[in-house]
C-alpha cells in the first residue's frame, strides 16, 4: 500500500447506536445521551463530529444507527454544520465488528476510517489529532490501530491495552487486550506503567478492515456485504437489508478482530478522554461552583456543597446537603449519594421489570 500520508483523506465513522441508560433519567432509548447536551451547548453526537472538521485532512462523517435514532441524528448534525456522507441504520444490534463493516463497505476501500464512539469527551483535541499523524504511516501500510488512553486511576471499569515493543515514534504494536480488571489488578496495571485503558477509538483503511473480518470472521464479513448490496436508499439514509444483516454473529471489534490480528498497534494519548459514562463523571467534568456543586437547570442550592443538581424543566432546591446526585425531569427524579452513580442500573432494571414509560419516553421538558 502507499505509504504517503500528505493527501490523506480520514472519513470519521461515528457509531450512534448505545441506549445510555446509566444516564437515566435524561437519557432514555429514544433519546439516549449522544442526542443529549451534557457538557456543553452541543450534544455529544455534535461535538463528536466536531472534532474531524479540517477540510484538508477530514472528510463527511458516516454514522451508523439505529432508525429510531436516524432523523435526529440528521438534525442535529444540519445545524451544526456537520453534513454526513451517510447515516446507516443497522437492521439490528450486532455490537461494533458487524456496524464497522457496514461503514467500511460504504466507505471507498482506500479511505482511512476514523471510528469513534458517538458518546465521549476529549478535552485536548489538538493531542487527539496528533495521535492521528503518528498512526496514519502505518494505517497506509495496512496496520489496525486503536488509540489507548493514559490512565490517571486504577479504574475497574474499562478495558486495557498492553504496549508492546515500538514499532515507530508514539507508536507500539498491541501485546494483549485485557477485559475489565478488577481493583487489585487495575493498581497492578498502573504501576506496571505499559497499559493503557482501551477507548474503542481506532483507525484503519477500510479494505483492510474487510480483509481482516474475511480472515478472522467471515460470515460477519458476508452478511454485512449481502446486506449492504441489498440497502435500500433515501438520500443520506442508507438501510442495509435486514434478514441477511441478521445471519452476522454479534461480536466487538475487539473480540473478532483486534484480539486475533498480527498486525495491531496502539498509540497512547493523553487528551482528557471521558466516555460519560455515569453521573459521578459529569461532575468531575463539570464547572463547580464555590462550594464544589455542578448546576444545571433552575436550581436553589443553601448550603450544600459538592453535589451535581441538574433539573430539566423542574425547580430543584436543596438545603443542608453534601455530596449527593440530583437529576430531576417533569416526569422523574433521582437522588443518590456521590460515588454511587453505578447504581442507576439496578434502578433501571426495576423500571425494565415494571416496564416503566421513563425509560422509553423523552424526558419533557417544555
């Protein structure tokens, strides 16, 4: 493959398809949290695509959705000005190998894909795109490349990359991919000083993307292609056809290709990566107040301190309170204790169990 990387032309692919629900009450399957304003006048699908905007090394982004998801996605990157080359609805969900190939077929097969979760925060942009210069030599060369993300804490609640020897300037071929620790092995990994916590950013030419799927997992490979030559078209809208889109295993893009391959490297980066993943992460992005409170909303906060309030449509007040989570709709309220956001999923599998309508409803507003 060339090697050149002067008029390299990067199509971000941003995957859309997660439902959020660790963000309930704002996020909800209709409209999850890359739809949402979160950490700034601009969703979290907004300022994704907002940062792959330089004409001269960027192209128009594919996104690939669900069709309940497709028209807002639409909308909202018309007016931020981020036209998308494409919006592909996946028939179903079949987690992130097959949604990539479906970008990947779109794509042309020299373009090299920039894919990246809809639905996080990076802080340092201008270190994101120089991660990007020092993978593209080995991207032209046919190299799979996933960025790792400098760890600031022993966290339990991601996956982790091994570096391995260097292969070029900032870049390392992967030794191992490593499921989500637990605390003990977590602190082990940060002492060890050569792992990197896995953000499920990569970048690769699209047909050596395919060549790796026919490699390591051909019926994917095959049921993506089937349902790609038989989509059907609207405009920007592409719909793969569905019945042979769900003869593809459900595999990550971890699991089917990266874990298998030889030819996969990592770049670390330090670029205030989040993925937003809980409320206790909003606040730390968040700009406190005197008192340490991160506000939202029409909120009266008396002496209360270190808390994240945030009311949607709602007057919240708090009075004599510390270190508590308080997210409030007109239809929903939560308050738990900081530190404990994970445990929004055992409040939304009591909502699943009674099929509650928050969890499907956008939340009102007006």
């Amino acid at each position: 493959m060339e090697t050149s990387i002067t008029n390299v032309l990067i199509t971000p692919v941003i995957l859309s398809g997660g439902s959020g629900t660790r963000l309930w009450p704002l996020s909800r399957s209709q409209r999850p949290k890359q739809l949402l304003a979160l950490t700034s006048s601009e969703t979290m699908l907004q300022m994704t695509a907002g940062r792959c905007v330089d004409g001269g090394r960027f192209g128009k982004p594919i996104i690939v959705t669900n069709a309940a998801h497709a028209e807002d996605i639409g909308v909202q990157l018309k007016a931020s000005g981020h036209m998308p080359a494409a919006i592909i609805t996946e028939p179903a969900g079949r987690n992130t190998a097959p949604a990539i190939a479906l970008a990947a077929i779109e794509a042309k097969p020299d373009a090299a894909l920039l894919v990246m979760p809809s639905d996080h925060v990076i802080q340092d942009v201008a270190a994101f795109h120089a991660a990007i210069e020092h993978a593209l030599p080995l991207v032209q060369e046919g190299w799979l490349v996933t960025f790792g993300i400098t760890p600031d804490a022993p966290e339990t609640g991601y996956g982790y990359i091994q570096r391995g020897e260097p292969i070029r300037d900032g870049v390392h071929r992967v030794a191992a991919f490593v499921e989500k620790p637990d605390r003990t092995r977590a602190e082990e990994y940060l002492a060890q000083g050569d792992f990197s916590w896995n953000g499920g950013i990569f970048l690769f030419r699209a047909d050596a993307y395919l060549a790796a799927l026919d490699r390591h997992a051909p019926a994917m490979a095959d049921a993506a292609r089937a349902s790609m030559a038989a989509a059907s078209r609207d405009g920007a809208i592409v719909a793969p056809e569905r019945e042979t889109f769900l003869q593809s295993p459900s595999e990550s893009i971890d699991y089917a290709i990266m874990e298998k391959d030889d030819r996969v490297a990592v770049v670390p980066v330090e670029m205030g990566w989040s993925d937003v993943g809980s409320w206790d992460a909003l606040h730390g992005l968040g700009e406190g107040d005197t008192e340490g409170n991160v506000i939202h909303g029409d909120v009266v906060a008396i002496d209360t301190s270190h808390c994240l309030i945030r009311g949607e449509g709602v007057v919240v007040t708090t009075v004599g309170v510390k270190d508590l989570i308080v997210v409030a709709t007109r239809d929903a309220v939560m308050i738990l204790p900081r530190g404990s956001s994970q445990e929004v999923k055992r409040v939304v599998e009591q909502l699943k169990a009674r099929a509650h309508i928050t969890l499907d409803t956008p939340f009102p507003v007006d």
